[in-house]
C-alpha cells in the first residue's frame, strides 16, 4: 500500500515552484502590466520557448542529468539559418530546410557528447556546460575568421567590413522571419495565438508520450534508475545514453529555429548562450528535477519563468526607477533557480538515504 504524502512533504517536493509562483504573483502586483498584455507575452513565448525545454526531458529519464549541452543543438540551428539567408531560401521551405540540416548536424554533435558523457558518468552536467563553453568558443572561430575566407558566404552585406566573419547580427525579416507564425494565426481579442509553432509543440509532447511507451523508452527509464542493473538486463547502457543525448540536441535544434523565426534577428555570437540555461530554469521552476521530469514541468515552468521575465524590467522600475535592474534581476533568478533546485535535490537525496 502506497503510504499518502503529507502537506508537509508536499510543498516541500514542490519548494521551487511554489517559491516561484509566489515570487512571481509579487511581481505581477508591484508591476502592475496589464493582464491582457501579460498573457499574450505567455501564450507567445509558450509556442517561441516550450520546445526547447522538451528536449531537456529524455536525458534526465536517462539519467544524464540537466543537459547544458542543448546549446550545441542551437549553435546547429544558427549555422543551418546562416546558410539557408545565404542562398536566399526565404519562407516555409527555408525554415523546414533549416530543420533538416541542423538535425544532421545535431546527430553528429550529439554523438560527440554522448561519448565524452559515456566517459564523464556521476559528472554529466558540470561535462555537458564545459562541452558547451568550448563548442562555443569553437562555433565563433568559424563564423568570425572561417566565414568569407575558408568558407564562402555570397550576401557580403552580412559579412564585415574587410569581408572576413558574419556582423553581429544577421536579420531574417523577408526571409525566414515569422514563417511558421503566419502561417496560421488566431486573433482573442488582443491575443495572437500563433498555431503552428504551438502544433510542433503538441506534436513533440506526443511523440515523447509514445517514446517512453516503447522499449527503447522502457531502456531510458531504466538506464536512469540503475546503470548496473539495466546492464544486467542486457541493455547497452552506453549506446541508450548516446541515443538520448541526440534525441536531446536535435530537438534542441529544431526548437532553437522555431525561436529564432519569432525573433526575426539572429543575435550571432550570443543568441545560443543562454538556451542551456533559461531552458533548465525554466524546466526545475516547473518542478522538475535532476532526475526526474516531464511534459507538464516544462509546460508550467515556460508559463511562470517567463511571466516573470515579462514583468521583471517593469518591477525594477517601479521599486528602484531603474528597468535595468530587472534585466539584471532576469539573469540571477536564472541562476538562483538552479542553483535552489540542485541544493534541494542534494538535500532530498541525503535525507532518503
């Protein structure tokens, strides 16, 4: 017989979300934005940023932890847009042929990963953050010395002046800008619902309901649980690891482009930083864990992070007269969140133990 939670034990499984919600609700009051205006920055940021956190959910099911190495997929999905402006594919058909070739190369980055984290098990997370920091650092020798030299680029107005390195910022507007938002929207009173983006997020939620139904599935819970006894079982613990984290990073690349076409811009050497770490934010404040996580923790941690990102500039201006301090505000919740999230999963583990 299952024995029945106590409130205590309750609120504090659900510590991280309900502190945030309740830090959130506070903002909300101090801000005082328009609710009408709120919930449309949610809704659009619930099809702009949901997918994204998806591709969180298989490596913890597997056992690798909060996957940092995401950015890689998103470096992917840059690299694919560039290419796609470059040789003027403009709409739908750039942006799914920007899907494909960053799903290429994600498979072969998250080969690279799973191999180094097959080599770095009980230290995957702290592995996939350096993995990302050095992909980074290899991602811009190539689009600031590569590009125009070794690698020919036509649209010399997205170069630099001396024709060497792509400009910092690199516009999709009349190319790939909102593709996939105009193809279907849905006007309630001054809400956009944008359809399309939000059925690529309904469709991967149901595509990992079913995967996790299926044998290969069943392997990533149980490489999860105990790597020893899923490699008593027969199971190929090494190779059902490498699977998740390509799972992970090719979605990580498709959402990194669904993002981008709402943004319109591609922030060139800084747009992909701080995926790996809003993401994962925003995956724990839904009350997911370094272990466990699922389709809903990531649907309500899109909700309450980015509402409060919505009213941070405006809470900071009203308490100190200064939005930047809200900006600022955004960064440290980021890190605070996670930093609160893994000091009660380490507190938990002590206490069951």
């Amino acid at each position: 017989m299952q024995k029945r939670m106590s409130l205590k034990d309750i609120l504090i499984a659900n510590a991280v979300p309900i502190t945030f919600f309740i830090l959130t609700f506070l903002a909300v009051l101090v801000a005082k934005i328009p609710i009408l205006f709120l919930l449309s920055e949610i809704v659009r940021r619930l099809s702009r940023n949901t997918f994204l956190v998806l591709a969180l959910i298989i490596p913890v099911v597997a056992g690798l932890g909060l996957n940092f190495a995401i950015v890689l997929g998103a470096m992917a999905a840059q690299a694919a847009l560039f290419f796609v402006v470059d040789w003027g594919i403009t709409g739908l058909k750039g942006i799914l042929l920007a899907m494909v070739i960053s799903s290429v190369i994600s498979i072969f980055l998250g080969w690279i990963v799973g191999k180094t984290l097959n080599r770095a098990k009980g230290r995957e997370m702290i592995t996939s953050m350096i993995l990302g920091f050095f992909a980074n650092g290899v991602y811009q020798l190539i689009f600031l010395f590569f590009v125009g030299s070794l690698i020919p680029f036509r649209k010399t107005d997205f170069l630099l002046p001396q024709g060497v390195g792509l400009r910092n910022t690199v516009d999709l507007f009349g190319i790939v800008d909102g593709a996939l938002n105009d193809l279907l929207t849905v006007n309630i009173g001054f809400i956009t619902i944008y359809i399309v983006p939000l059925l690529f997020v309904v469709g991967l939620c149901i595509f990992l309901t079913f995967l996790l139904k299926t044998k290969l599935g069943q392997d990533f819970k149980a490489v999860g649980q105990d790597m020893h006894i899923a490699r008593t079982a027969g199971i190929d613990v090494d190779k059902t690891r490498i699977i998740a984290v390509i799972f992970s990073t090719v979605f990580a690349s498709i959402g990194q482009v669904i993002y981008l076409q709402d943004i319109g811009t591609i922030n060139t050497y800084n747009s992909h930083e701080q995926i790996g770490l809003f993401s994962i934010a925003a995956l724990l404040v839904g009350g997911a864990s370094v272990k466990k996580a699922n389709i809903w923790n990531a649907i309500l941690g899109v909700i309450l992070f980015h509402a409060l990102f919505v009213v941070a500039p405006s809470a900071g201006n009203r308490l100190f007269g200064q939005p930047q301090i809200g900006e600022f505000f955004r960064e440290f919740i980021a890190y605070a969140v996670i930093a609160f999230a893994l000091a009660m999963h380490g507190w938990r583990s002590r206490k069951g133990k």
